[in-house]
C-alpha cells in the first residue's frame, strides 16, 4: 500500500526530461502549442500560458494558439509549466501523507507558504468547477478567489490529523516569513496587495486552524490581521465577497479565530491598541460578508456570534461614546463598529446620549429661564384617566422640544411623586388603550398575538404620530412596552426593505398562499387560479379592489408575471395600504429617537429595546436579589418564595413580574441585570405582599411554610390591579 502511494506521489512531481533538443525554435513551438491547447496535465497549474491554469488564456483555436506559441518561443524566459513555481493542492498533499514521506511534505510546505507566488497558484479550482461555482451561486467567475476553500480546509485537516510536529512547525515559520516579508512590502508600496489573484493567499492563511492557538498570535495572527485590515477598500471589499462564499462552518472558524485573538488581547492588555483595532475592522469584513451571504436567501450565521465578551465587558462604553462623538480621525470606538456590542451594551450607549442631551436641555431650560422665566427641566405630562389619549397627543404636540428630557407623569387630582411607577402605569395604561382593538388604530393577530396597523384606521395622523414619539420617550426613558408588532415593523422603522418572507412571517395564511402560486408546477396559473394584477380586500363589510398596476382589474396573473405579482402584493400589503398610518408612525418615532445612536441597532435588537427580553430567566433574578429588613438569602421565607415563582406557570412568573416591577416584560440586559430587592414586612401570617413598583421593591410578609408563601403571593397576584404602589 505504501509503495503504491509512494509511486502515485512520484507520478504526480516527476516532470519529464529535458533534452537539448527540447530547446529548439521547432520544439518549444510544439511544446508552447500542446501546452496551451491540452494543458500540462496538472489540475491546478500556476502558469497563466496552460490550458490547465484557471487564469489562462481559456480555450483558444488552433490558430489563435500557433501564434501565441510563436510568440512563447522567441520570448525570455521561458514560460513552460516546468519552469514555474511550486504548488500545491490537496492530492498532492494526501498522497504524501499516505506515504509517511515527511521529508518531501516538509519540502513541499515550506517552498508553498514561503512564497507568495506560489501560495497564490495553490488549491485552484479548474475552469469547469469555477463555471459551476459560480452558476450555484449565482456570481460572475470573476467575482470568484478561484480558490478550491474546501481543499484548503481538507488540506489543513490532513496536516493536522498526521501530528507530525516538524509538518506543522514547517507550515507556520514559512507562514511566518512569508508574512514579514509582506509587511515589509507594504510598508513601501501600500497598494502592493491590488490585485485579486494577491488576496489569495490571506484567505489561504486565514484558513489556517492552528491560529486559534495564541502561541501563534503574536507572530503570525497579528501581522495577517494587520494586513488585512489595511487593504485598500476595493481590496477588502473583493476579501468580502470572497468571504461570503464560504459555507457556514468555514465562516464562523474565522469568527473564532479573530474573536479569539481580540478577547485575548483586550484581557491582556487591558487597552485599545494597534492589534485590537484590526481584529475589530477584520471582524468587520467578516459580519460584512455574512450580510452579503444572507442577502442572497442562503443559510448565514447568527449576528450575536460577532458579540465580543471582552469588549462588552472590560470597555469604558462611556468613554467609547465620547471618542465616536468627538469624531477625530486618529480616534477609534467601538461606536463605528456596533457588531461587537451586544443589545445591553448598545442600550448603555444609548443612555449616555440621553443623559446627554438631557443634560444639554436641563441646562437650556435653567439658562432660559434667567431671561424668560422658570422653565421645567422634565418633560412634565399632566393627564386624566378619563382623557388619557387626548390630553397626551395635546402635551405631546405642544412640547416636542421638551421630549428629551426625563419624564415625570402626574396624574390629574391625584397625589405622588414620579419616580418611575407612576410612569410605567402611565405608558401600560396608554399602551392598552391605543392598542385595544375597539379604539380602531391597530388589528390583532390572535393566533400570532401581534398588532397591525389598521388600514382602514379614521383616526388621525396626529394619534399615529403619538404612538411613534411614545416608543421613542420609552426608550429614552429605559421604560419596556408591551407593543408586540411583527418584526416587519422593526425593519421598516430602521429603513430595511422587506419582502415575501417578512409577509410569510407577519401574515402566514397569505404567505403560504402566495408561496404556492410561486411554486406550481404546471402551465395552466391563469386557469388553476382565476387572479388578476389586483388586491380584493373588505371595508366595513364592502369587498373592494386595489390595481396592482394600472388596469390590473384586466390583467390575469399567469406563469409569466405571476412573480411580479406576488412581490406587487407584498409591497401593497407590507406598505402601500399602511402608508399614512405607518409614515405618520415612524415620523412620530424618529422625532425623538432619529439620532446617531438608533443606527448602532440591528431591526433584531430594536425589537429587544422597546420590548425587553421575551426570556423570563428567573434563576438571574434569585442570584441578584437583596435582602433587606431580617430577611438573608437562606431565611426559610426568602426559600418558600422562589419555590414558589419557580413552580408558577408562565402566565403567573409575568404577573409576578409585573407585580414587583410594574412591567411583565424584561429588560434588555436581562433580569440578571435587574435591581429587585425583598424586605420583610412584619409576621402577620393574613398580609398579603406588596410592592414598590418604583424601586422593584418586594414587601414579604414572614410566612411559615410554602403551602401558605404560595397561598398569598398568588392571592396577591391575582387579586390586585394597577401597580400596587404603597
């Protein structure tokens, strides 16, 4: 067995004998024509002058090849396939394997990854298989590396499954020369890396499974990185596309790899530095190219991959702000580079900017009213219950300067200080009014238990308006709502085109229906559905019709424009029918929240900021809770009570939650992040708890056993309403 590879290994380097009589004008003429007609033989040859290379000449005629062979033969040097660079490929680099021969593998390696050359002319794909690629998906050839990345991958694991420390070490210090003498490269001549074929060998390099061990960071991660990360910008945006060609698994090992090192890095050394700074713009060109792979319908990876720990953890987010604001050239923050914080994080900066532009408008308020009066430094809103909508839209609508700073809700002949439970009773109250189907702004989805906007809404543009600035005072004043749209909504509001499969989600029935026009298979579209370029819909119990086109009433939808009508139907759907309604929503939430911070958001990750986290993680919420008053974490009673939230059903944990909150939904950071706090509140076993919504402040009467804990807390749920505020 060993002799048979051995000798395919043999067949596979040997190249012919060179005879004097080879290097005649008549025999390099008839060598240059079978070379660039049939090739050399090789599947990957590195010579542009062979039919076998990817990024030759391609087929030529006889003709066109007798003179080019002519041409081959009076020039100097000579450019026969014998004549040029090592290569490798993955058959090669098996049968040596196979063999054992390390001596010739090490030979081998060595030359490649030395040579920038010959790296770049390693693991092609033929043409045919070029042409394939391409056509799965859906690019031109040359937008393709040309780059076989499976063999790559293939050709790493068979280097590493062998073990041998001597294959290994050969691959990496060649790696490692081969990467100073680029630094050198580009230190004189920065464009030195411009042309496509060039990039090859980074993508080769970063392949590499042996750069998640920091023992190569420094030497071999680190320079890769930095010359990556100062590519000219069509450079880095060919690596993008490269990139985004990868399968899933071949993606997220990069992600490792650069996600490794930057954590490493920032726990070593405990700042921003050269080499942070390029793992993050890497790590850039890397989310870049799995937005370009999800674009395109295939499979990508989730975006919370590119959360980077370490970065969430360790960074000064309010110094960070400051440096993205301060907007100097020389300045970096992580601000630039939102897919490294996570949804808590990017809800922390957002708090600065209020903080800030709070702060800037009590400072307004206290320097005008030297000169026109005593001005509020709160958004101050005085309303009636019985008048809820109406006296909000007026305040709103008359202090639109003032919706930036902090909120204060009074309650019109009540007494009490806000110190935020008045205001979550005011933002559920409001919530659950314009939200009520009866009052006519928005449908509701029973099956998705979502809201929509109701196209055949009479309220005005004024009440819709109100919704969006209401969102926006919520967020910036870190209040959670309960206004469940489908995420169509959340990418509409960010500007994020939406199509058939945000539909799909938002309105299933009409999803699958319009899908299965897509999808039948036979002729007859016209007959089988009987539909024209039209949308039938009711008002009040009329059927009317919307033209999906100008005179669509009489145009039948057929195979051939069956496709335009189903994305005619989502865009009426998802867009024309609401656009007053949405318009006047979004305009109302931008007027508030339309600044630079919004955009550090995901469409995903604003759904978490105004609606908390749908996760009710009650474990969190046990490890971070305080005691107060008698009460310690092993008292008898502190255990009966989160036996007893534990045991509750879903339903009941949110009425819980709502009952020590004022909310039942979660925050963004969880409720590990939650300050929640339980005193006790006296042995009288017939009190009921209570709470201080303001302050997430558990009152707990001393009870004696869990049958009783259970008896009163579900008691206590159940029967109170409103925000049990004492």
């Amino acid at each position: 067995m060993a002799a048979s590879s051995s000798s395919s290994v043999e067949a596979i380097l040997a190249h012919p004998e060179r005879p004097a009589a080879w290097d005649t004008p008549a025999a390099l003429v008839k060598r240059y024509f079978h070379q660039l007609t049939q090739g050399c033989g090789r599947k990957w040859c590195p010579n542009r002058n062979c039919r076998a290379c990817p990024d030759g000449h391609g087929a030529l005629d006889p003709t066109a090849a007798a003179v080019m062979s002519l041409q081959l033969a009076q020039g100097q040097p000579h450019r026969l396939c014998d004549d040029g660079p090592p290569f490798l490929h993955l058959e090669l680099v098996r049968g040596l394997v196979a063999a054992g021969d390390t001596k010739r593998l090490v030979k081998e390696l060595a030359g490649v990854f030395s040579n920038s050359e010959a790296l770049n002319q390693s693991f092609l794909l033929t043409d045919a298989e070029a042409r394939e690629l391409a056509q799965r998906l859906g690019v031109a050839v040359s937008e393709l590396s040309c780059l076989d990345t499976a063999a790559v991958v293939l050709t790493y694991c068979e280097l590493l499954r062998m073990g041998d420390a001597d294959v290994l070490n050969a691959v990496m210090n060649a790696t490692e020369g081969l990467l100073c003498k680029l630094q050198v490269s580009q230190q004189t001549q920065p464009n030195f890396i411009a042309a496509g074929p060039a990039l090859r060998q980074l993508a080769i390099l970063m392949a590499n499974p042996l750069l998640l061990e920091p023992q190569y960071h420094k030497q071999v991660l680190l320079p890769l990185l930095s010359l990556i990360a100062a590519l000219p910008r069509p450079c880095a945006a060919l690596l993008e596309r490269w990139w985004s060609q990868l399968s899933a698994t071949q993606l997220q090992q990069l992600i490792a790899v650069v996600q490794q090192f930057l954590t490493v890095r920032l726990y070593h050394t405990q700042r921003i530095d050269d080499a942070v700074v390029a793992a993050t713009r890497v790590l850039g060109l890397i989310f870049a190219a799995n937005d370009q792979l999800l674009a395109r319908g295939r499979p990508g990876l989730p975006f919370h991959l590119f959360y980077n720990d370490a970065v969430n953890q360790e960074v000064n987010l309010k110094e960070d702000y400051r440096r993205w604001k301060a907007g100097g050239a020389d300045e970096f923050s992580f601000c630039e580079h939102a897919y490294v914080l996570e949804p808590a994080s990017k809800s922390r900066v957002l708090m600065h900017d209020s903080t800030a532009q709070m702060t800037q408008e009590f400072e307004g308020a206290i320097l005008r009213s030297l000169f026109v009066g005593a001005t509020s430094p709160y958004l101050v809103v005085r309303v009636r219950r019985t008048h809820l909508i109406s006296d909000t839209l007026l305040q709103m609508s008359l202090r639109k300067e003032d919706l930036k700073k902090p909120l204060k809700v009074q309650f019109v002949g009540e007494e009490g200080i806000d110190e935020g439970g008045v205001q979550k009773e005011f933002f559920q109250l409001i919530i659950s009014q314009v939200f009520d189907v009866s009052y006519g702004m928005f449908t509701y989805d029973e099956a998705l238990r979502t809201f929509w906007f109701n196209q055949d809404s009479l309220e005005s543009d004024r009440e819709f308006e109100l919704i969006g600035i209401l969102l926006g005072v919520a967020i910036y004043n870190g209040v959670i709502l309960d206004a469940r749209f489908p995420h169509v909504v959340y990418k509409k509001v960010m500007n994020k085109p939406v199509g058939l499969d945000d539909l799909k989600k938002a309105f299933p029935e009409m999803g699958r229906s319009l899908q299965t026009l897509l999808d039948f298979a036979e002729a007859e579209v016209e007959s089988t559905f009987s539909l024209y370029m039209q949308v039938c819909y009711e008002r009040y119990g009329e059927t009317l019709t919307h033209d999906l086109v100008p005179g669509g009433g009489e145009i039948a939808v057929t195979e051939a424009n069956r496709a335009e009508y189903v994305q005619l139907y989502a865009h009426y759907t998802l867009t024309l029918s609401i656009q007053r309604q949405f318009d006047a929503f979004q305009r109302g939430f931008h007027s508030v929240c339309g600044g630079d911070c919004l955009q550090l958001f995901r469409w995903e990750e604003l759904e978490l900021l105004i609606c908390g986290s749908p996760v009710l993680d009650f474990e969190a919420l046990e490890r971070v809770a305080q005691y107060d008053d008698g009460f310690a974490r092993d008292h008898p009673t502190i255990t009966f009570l989160w036996q007893t939230v534990h045991g509750l059903s879903l339903d009941m944990q949110k009425r819980f939650l709502f009952f020590c909150t004022g909310s039942d939904r979660v925050p963004i950071k969880g409720l590990g992040n939650l300050t929640f706090v339980v005193s006790k509140n006296g042995s009288d076993e017939d009190r009921l708890p209570s709470a201080h919504t303001c302050f997430n402040h558990l009152l707990l009467p001393e009870y004696q056993s869990l049958e009783h804990t259970q008896k009163q807390l579900v008691k206590a749920i159940q029967d109170t309403e409103g925000f049990h505020i004492v």
